[in-house]
C-alpha cells in the first residue's frame, strides 16, 4: 500500500507543477521519479506485473532515459529492470 500512495502523491504533485506552470525540466524529473516509484510497486505486486514493468521501461525510453541513466537501472535505487530480457 505504501507504493501505491507514494505513486499518488508524486501524480498530485506533478499536476500541481503542471498548474503552476513549472520548467519542463523539473516536470521531467518529477515523471522519472514517479516511474521509479511505480517499478517499486510492480516488484511487490510479482510475476503477474511484469506486463505493467515492460510498459514502465518504455515509458523511460520514450523520456529519453536509457539504460545507464534509467531510474530503473539502479542508478535511484531502483531494481534493474527485467523488461529488457523479455523482449
């Protein structure tokens, strides 16, 4: 459950950004954030997440991140992700 409220509240926060008319940049480093948080959540929710995972990574691709600089390669402790093994 704590993965769940913290993926909420980064959500609420970034539409507050959004309203404020915050840099991109910052917005940017808030969504990253927030799939870090997500990926945290899909591991606890197991195997039968790992569709949620793969839709996680392409969400980081298509930000721009890559596997060295990926919330969800390790560099925020968060797990390496599986995604790129299933494809």
């Amino acid at each position: 459950m704590r993965e769940a409220r913290a993926v909420i509240a980064r959500l609420d926060r970034i539409e507050a950004m959004e309203l404020a008319r915050e840099p991109v940049p910052k917005i940017l480093n808030e969504l990253e954030l927030l799939l870090s948080e997500a990926w945290r959540w899909s591991e606890r929710e197991g195997p039968e997440a790992i569709a949620a995972r793969v839709a996680l990574e392409r969400c980081l691709l298509a930000l721009g991140g890559g596997s060295n600089s990926s919330p969800l390669s390790g560099d925020r402790a968060a797990p390496r992700s599986p995604a790129r093994s299933i494809r």
